[in-house]
C-alpha cells in the first residue's frame, strides 16, 4: 500500500538482458529507501529496448496484476496491456516499460481477492475496496517519474488510459507529448469492472469492440496506433487536456 512517505536516493539494484517473445529487452532494477512510520525499501522495473534518447520514447508505466499476468484472469486488462505496451515498443524498436509492484491499485493481493469476492456479491471495484476500509487507488507514480529521470528520458509518449499517469509525469516535469490509448476489448468479464474505471476514476476509455472474448493485444493495435497519422509535435502540458 502506498502513502505519503519520505524518500532516500533512487539506486540501480542490478542490469540484465531480458530475452522475450516480443524481443531482446533490458531489465534494470531500482530501488530506494523509504520512511513511513517504518523504514523500507520500494522497487521498480525498468525493462528497456532501444535508444531512449532519440525524440520521444514509448513509455508504459504499468502496476503489477499477478492475477492477469500470470493467471490469465479476464476479469481485468491489465495482461493484454502489457503485452501491448511491449509489442509496441518492439515494433518500433525502442522504448520502456517501468513495473512497479502496487498489486489492486496498491493493497496487495490478499486484499484484491477479498474485493473480488464482494464484487462477486454485486458490488463495482470502487466500492468494494470502500467496503474494505481502502481508498479506491493508493497508488502514486512518483517512483516510475524519478526512474524516467535518472534514464535521461525528459519527453515520452505514454501508453495509457490512465490521466493520472500524465499529470504525475508533467509534474515531474517530463514532458507527454502524446497520451497513446492502450485499450484492449473488453471481455464479459471485465466489462463492469472497466466501466467503474471509466465513469468513477476518469480512466479515458471507449469500451469498444466489446465482445471479443479472450481478446490479446494484437486484436487491438490498430486503435492503438492510430495517433501515427496525427501531429503529436505539440506537448501535452499540466492544463489536464485529456
């Protein structure tokens, strides 16, 4: 769970070459101190492909859902956005993704299983996590911006439904120059769960092309590229635009 703390200095745990099916990545481990009542450590992912440096890499900042991404649970996208945000960056040949471990918008996987099971009872995500004693989203991005910084990356385009992800980014002073959507079609499943998103978190999605049961992250790139064609040149500053 995360909340207000103090931090120490951001450090470089170890760097690796990560094969996958999308590529030849490298992973770069973070970490830094933290002090919130008790002293600990929070760590991130970076998982990089290319030259960061040229114009504007592909960015995703991404939380950890060990649920979707290990289990294949459709009740969510995190999974297929994943895959997503990698395929991406290998078809363009660079960019990165920062994985932070903030499992159920940050309050474990305990606690997402017992939100899920009062969601079985009717309830959306919201409420549930209310019902649970949690804020609907402890996360904050603070980690994810300090990272892009210490890479020398100062203007992204990020992949994500997520405006709050922008404005932490610009608050850091990286600049977005383009917010790209990574929306995958929904499922039965996840379809409430990402309508809560949409109407009660201000999450930009369309919720198209729902239906596509099991859908991956290649039946969705065509709306995921479609910013190729528009003029991006302008940088999306702290006015909230989205």
């Amino acid at each position: 769970m995360k909340a207000d703390h103090q931090t120490g200095m951001l450090k470089r745990a170890a760097t690796a070459r990560m094969p996958t099916k999308w590529g030849m990545f490298h992973a770069i481990g973070f970490k830094r101190e933290i002090t919130n009542g008790i002293p600990g450590v929070e760590t991130a992912l970076a998982i990089i492909m290319g030259d960061l440096r040229q114009d504007a890499p592909l960015l995703r900042i991404h939380s950890q859902c060990f649920t979707g991404e290990a289990l294949g649970s459709l009740r969510c996208d995190c999974g297929d956005q994943l895959a997503m945000a990698l395929q991406a960056i290998a078809d363009e040949g660079r960019g990165l993704v920062v994985y932070e471990y903030q499992e159920g918008r940050g309050i474990g996987l305990m606690a997402k299983l017992q939100a899920y099971e009062l969601q079985d009872a009717g309830i959306d995500t919201v409420a549930a996590n209310h019902a649970l004693g949690f804020k609907a989203d402890y996360r904050n991005f603070n980690l994810p911006a300090a990272i892009v910084r210490d890479l020398g990356v100062s203007r992204v385009r990020l992949l994500t439904n997520n405006q709050r992800k922008v404005y932490a980014l610009c608050d850091a002073g990286i600049e977005v120059v383009a917010r790209i959507p990574c929306e995958p079609a929904p499922t039965p499943y996840s379809l409430a769960y990402l309508r809560t998103k949409k109407e009660r978190m201000g999450h930009a999605l369309s919720l198209r092309h729902y239906g596509n049961i099991g859908s991956f992250a290649s039946r969705a790139a065509s709306d995921m590229f479609a910013w190729r064609g528009s003029d991006h040149s302008r940088a999306v500053n702290v006015a909230r635009e989205f």
